[in-house]
C-alpha cells in the first residue's frame, strides 16, 4: 500500500469554492487505476487563525507503487492542470510518497 499525500494551502477568500472543486476532484482521482482510498484532513490548528488560509492534506491510498508510477505518467499532467487552470496562483501544493513500516490496531 502506498500513500500520496497532496498538501493545500488555499487562499482563504476562494476557499469554499475550491473546497467544491477538489471534493469532484477527489472523487474523479478515485476512478484511475489502483486508486483505493482516499481521505482529506483538515489542519485544524492553522485553520483557526483569523484571516489565515485554508489548509488541507489530501491521503490517496493506492495499491502500489506501479500504480502511482502509472498515475504520473498518464494522469497527473492533466489532473494538476484542472487546478491550476481554474484557481491560478491562488492555492499551492506539496506532495508526499509514503508506505507503511509497521502498522498496528488500537486495543480497545
């Protein structure tokens, strides 16, 4: 299993309107090849600032690294583009590539 992290910041004044973009967005990622999951996160602490942009952390799981190769390779010039085309300079992104060392289940 392999993690893509996509972390946004947004401008705060765009911020509903990008959230609506990026949940279609995110629904369209989840129908290439080898997407299993994915999950968006909220940096609540940052969020609270007054005035402060938005920021949220975007965890697709995929199958495995060929999947994410794939997505690069056939996907990802033209999904980054939807973003960009639309909001310009008004978000930025940073992206991640994790796998799990070790993972275990709480005990309840």
């Amino acid at each position: 299993m392999i993690i893509y992290e996509v972390n946004l910041t947004v401008d705060h004044n765009i911020a509903d309107e990008y959230a609506e973009w990026l949940a279609e967005h995110v629904r369209e990622m989840l129908t290439l090849p080898g997407f299993v999951s994915a999950e968006w996160l909220v940096d609540t602490h940052y969020n609270e600032e007054e005035g402060a942009d938005t920021r949220w952390s975007i965890q697709y799981r995929l199958g495995s690294h060929d999947d994410l190769q794939r997505y690069f390779d056939e996907h990802a010039e033209r999904m980054r583009a939807e973003g960009l085309e639309r909001f310009g300079d008004r978000f930025s992104a940073t992206r991640r590539i994790l796998r799990a060392r070790q993972s275990e289940e709480a005990i309840e």
